[in-house]
C-alpha cells in the first residue's frame, strides 16, 4: 500500500500519474482521505517550489479550452512545463460533471510536459473547485512552471479566482459594443489582462473595434497600486493562428516581473493564503451541520419555524448555540 511519503516523493519527481492520485485524494470528501490529504499537503509544500498562476475566465463559447491548448502548446514549446486545471459544470442531479475540457485539448493532453485535470464544480460558487487551490500546490510541488485555472464562466462570483492566481485573465469573443454591458463591472476591475479572442478572418475587424471598447473601459476604472503603468490592458488574440499568443505571454511575464520587483507579488501571495486559511475554517464549520445530530437539529428547528413557533432568527441563533456547545467532535 502506497503510503504519504511514497506519493509525495513520486510527485517531487514529476510523476504525472501520481499526481492525479494526490488531486483524487485531495477531492475525497472521506474524513480519513482528508487526514491523509493534509499530510501529504505538508509534506510537499516544504519542498517551496513556486508556479506561475494564471486564472482564465470568460463566457461559454468564447473558446476558452482552444485558447489553452494553443498558449498551452506555446509554452511547452519553449521548454516549460504547464498544468491545467479546468473546472467543469457538475451535475445538479448526480454531482458528475461533463469532463469535456480533456477531449478538447486532445494535443496538449498527449504532450509530455502538460497535464491536464478536469474536475466538477459541484455547488462551489466561484467557478472553481472547492480543492482548486490544494490542487495547485501539488502541481507545483510536481515542477510544473505555470499553471493555468480554467472557471466554468463569468459569473458575480466569479471573482474568488484572483485569490488563487498571480494573473487573472479575461477572455472575451469579438461584438458589438452592447456586449460590453454584459461583462460585469467586478470582473472588468480584478482583470490584468482582456483578451479578445478570435481576432482572424472575417472576425478580426469586429475583434479590433471590441478591443478598442474594452481598451476605454479599462481607462475608466480606478487605478490599482499593484500594476504598473499601461496596466491593465486589452489585447487581441486569435487561438486558431496563435497570432498574439506570444504577445501575451510577454506582457504577462512582465507584470509578474514588475510585481516581483515591487514587492507586490509576495503580498499578494501572502494574502491569498490568509484567505484560503478562513475560506477552510468557514468550510469545516459548514461540514459540521452535516453530522448525523446536526442534521436532527437542523431539522428540528426547521419544524418549528415552518410552524410559526419561533423566529428563523431565534431558530439560527438557538442553532448556532448548539454547535458551540457541542465541542469539535459534533
């Protein structure tokens, strides 16, 4: 039986396939995988390897998944090593997801420095999986040069993305300046960077003028002490020529270095692990409610409120008594 320490060397080695066991473990909602899951986390994070995180949105059918294989390609072209987690749409009935992001980057799958791993959202709000983050950090422990976070869509809670990623980037398909409405204003204000994708063809006219609209738009909002001038900016791009994916890269590379340098960078990777450490405090007080006697309690007080006896106020309060009461093994 494999134990933490064979699975965590393996993934110091860059051992692909145990690296997908590890996420597996990490997914486990067991009580005993997660002691194991804990384990293991520690043991890799001492070794400090760092990625760079890059957080990708945008609206389905934008072709986000043909933009990762193509900046994927690109990357591993020039001898880096890029992992992908894409979060697909579970299942409301079965808690499944579609899985699809694997089969649609058929050529970045097959290439031996990439690795891609799709997992369900299930009811996670932010477009991201509950263990996205832990996921990351074993795919940086596993060597990996930059990991690329691919969100099920644009959405108001979306933006919990920039609090796991050093670049949060938007990607956008070419339209009529209406569309820009669409896009909300909480998204346009974390984004370092606006792509509009599908900038080739008879497309590549309506690409330029959505870039110019997206271009004003960034303009407008306030000024963030974290970028330096010119940032953040809308560029166009095209997935299908690779026309621009270059372009892109180096802009990236150049607020990283730019935030590297001011010490923006460690702030802000400082401040991303203060919010996964209370997002998994807030997380483990919620797994308590679904303890057998907490759902009995729950259910108890849900009777009494649907009969008008007491106040979901009074209830909620009464309720949050009783699991302060009941100590750390409720």
């Amino acid at each position: 039986m494999m134990t933490e320490t064979d699975l965590s060397e393996q993934i110091l080695n860059g051992d692909r396939r145990a690296l997908a066991r590890a996420i597996t473990l990490i997914e486990s909602a067991r009580p005993d995988h997660r002691e194991e899951a804990v384990r293991l986390l520690e043991r890799v994070s001492r070794a400090g390897r760092e990625a760079i995180r890059i957080g990708l949105s945008g609206t389905p059918g934008v072709g986000k998944s043909t933009f990762i294989e193509a900046f994927g390609l690109m990357l591993t072209g020039q001898g880096l090593k890029v992992a992908v987690l894409a979060v697909d749409p579970s299942s409301a009935r079965s808690g499944g997801s579609i899985l699809g992001d694997k089969t649609r980057m058929e050529r970045l799958s097959r290439d031996p420095n990439a690795f891609i791993r799709p997992s369900p959202s299930r009811t996670h709000l932010g477009g991201v999986a509950r263990r996205t983050r832990e996921a990351v950090m074993l795919c940086e422990a596993a060597g990996f040069d930059v990991v690329l976070i691919e969100t099920v869509g644009v959405g108001q809670s979306e933006t919990v993305v920039a609090e796991m990623s050093d670049i949060f980037v938007l990607l956008l398909a070419p339209a009529g300046g209406d569309e820009l409405q669409g896009v909300k204003r909480g998204i346009m204000e974390i984004a370092d960077l606006v792509l509009v994708n599908k900038a080739d063809g008879d497309l590549k006219p309506a690409a330029m003028r959505t870039c110019a609209d997206y271009a004003g738009a960034l303009r407008l909002l306030r000024k963030r002490p974290q970028d330096p001038p010119g940032f953040p900016k809308a560029m166009t791009v095209s997935a299908m020529t690779r026309d621009g994916l270059a372009g892109a890269w180096e802009e990236m590379r150049a607020l990283i270095d730019w935030r590297r340098r001011e010490g923006h960078f460690a702030a802000r990777r400082a401040a991303q692990a203060q919010s996964w450490f209370i997002e998994e405090v807030k997380q483990g007080l919620l797994a308590r409610l679904e303890t057998p006697a907490m759902r009995a309690e729950t259910a108890k007080f849900a009777g009494l409120v649907t009969n008008g006896e007491i106040t979901p106020t009074v209830a909620a309060a009464r309720m949050l008594a009783q699991i302060k009461d009941s100590g750390p093994d409720a």
